[in-house]
C-alpha cells in the first residue's frame, strides 16, 4: 500500500507474549510508520531499532494496514495492548479495507519479522433486480444501517478479536456517488445476466446481523400513470451467512413495487 504500514512492537523479556500481554506497554514500537523504498525494493523505517543484547530476550510485533487509514485510534503508549478502535467512515466511496497481523515472541537469532497481514473487516455487497416488469424503477441511493465502531485487539496465538457494540444505535453507510443520475433496476427477464454490484462497503465484522437493515431509496413508475413516485424500501437481514473478518458477502436486492426482499446471498 502506498501509504505504508504501521507497527507496535513489545518488548517482553524472557517472558513470551501470552503470559506478559496484560502488563508490558509498546516501549520498543508505537505506531513505527514502514514505507516501501521503490528503488532499494526494501521495506524500511527510521529511526533504526536494535535487538536486545540478551539472545533469549523476546519482542513480539503487531502490524496493520494502511498506514494512513481514516477513522482509527490507538491505545496509549503507556497501556498493555495494543488496541486499535476503528470507525467505520459513512460513506461508501471512503471505505477502505484494514488489514492486521502479528510476528510474536521473536528473538535477535530468529532473523526477519515476517508478517501475514490478514483481512478483519466485511466486504457488503449489493446486486439490485426487479421482481416485476410492469413498473420502472430508478435507484437513487443505498443505505446500511450497522454497527459503527469497534476495538480490534490480539489474541494469545496472534489473531484479531473485535469487540462490537451491536445492542447501541445503529450508524447509516450511504452509498450516493455511484447513483448519480440514478440506476434503472433490470426487469426480471435480464435477472440472470445481470449481475452488476451497484455498491460495496467494508464493514465492521459483527457476526450475526439480522438485527440490521438496508435501505433503498428509488423512484417507482407504474405503467398507465402519468408521474413517478419516490419510495424508500428497508428490509433486515437474514440470520446468516455471518459477517466474519475477511467475509466477502453479496447481498442481491429485489424490488417489487414498494417491497425490498434479499434472495440468494454469496
């Protein structure tokens, strides 16, 4: 990424991370900013850091991705961790994906810090058809209401875990950009080969998330009547699949008349 990535690093002595986790703050690393050198294809940061003199002193890494990424915050300096709260941004053509991974208990005799970094939020998708053909529809915007904010951190084996406060009021993700002018919704007979996603967002991987809704908002032309209306249809979503770290789910959306239904989900 071209905004680099960033890393907390603690140095937790002859203990491994598991058991010094709750106690040690991020001394050795706090949110170290690593670019890429395009023209020494290296990796790099600065100032330089050092491994402890000590072969059996142990530091463990945490990294995440991008660097620069809008709407996250950070546990203090001086605070076992780390954790990182992340915001979700309202609009759809603002959402980026964050990416996290650990290289843990690591010693001066092990060599390079080599991180997989891991995708931890849903990617939502959304297809838009007509469930009838004797109405014209124009799509003029799409909205997810979910949950907002959350605070991913580390677990003992390196993995992220997200806490999520689903029970408080939801925030509304509006997809807007991509309707200027608006989109007409195919009529039944194109359902098949029309399969355009007219909107995408990463998500906060809250799991279960039938007590959440999207919302279409378009305009509505039935045959015989002079003018258009503007409707706005909302329907919750089903119980499953749940919306896990790394998720890729697509969500197609049929209008009939006033009504939104969700079929098939991938």
């Amino acid at each position: 990424h071209n905004g680099g990535f960033g890393i907390m690093g603690y140095f937790t002595g002859s203990k491994n991370w598991e058991s010094a986790k709750g106690t040690v703050a991020p001394s050795f690393m706090y949110n170290q900013l690593v670019t890429y050198d395009k023209d020494q294809k290296i990796w790099t940061y600065t100032p330089v850091k050092y491994w402890p003199n000590n072969n059996n002193d142990q530091i463990s890494f945490f990294a995440f991705a991008p660097a620069d990424l809008t709407g996250v915050t950070f546990s203090a300096s001086n605070v076992a961790g780390p954790k990182i709260t992340y915001t979700v941004p309202l609009k759809e053509e603002e959402g980026q994906d964050l990416l996290m991974g650990a290289d843990m208990n690591k010693k001066k005799t092990d060599g390079t810090v080599v991180f997989q970094m891991n995708h931890v939020l849903s990617q939502i998708k959304f297809i838009v058809k007509s469930g009838d053909s004797g109405t014209a529809k124009i799509v003029k915007g799409l909205t997810v209401h979910a949950s907002g904010t959350g605070t991913a951190s580390f677990t003992a084996d390196g993995k992220v875990s997200w806490a999520i406060d689903t029970a408080g009021t939801p925030s509304s993700f509006v997809a807007e950009k991509s309707f200027t002018g608006g989109i007409t919704v195919p009529v039944p007979d194109d359902m098949d080969s029309k399969t355009d996603v007219i909107a995408a967002f990463f998500l906060l991987p809250v799991g279960d998330a039938s007590s959440f809704t999207v919302s279409l908002t378009y305009t509505l032309q039935k045959a015989g009547e002079s003018s258009a209306i503007e409707l706005t249809a909302t329907s919750y979503f089903p119980a499953s699949p749940q919306w896990l770290p790394g998720s890729h789910i697509a969500y197609p959306l049929t209008l009939v008349d006033d009504r939104l239904e969700i079929g098939k989900i991938t």
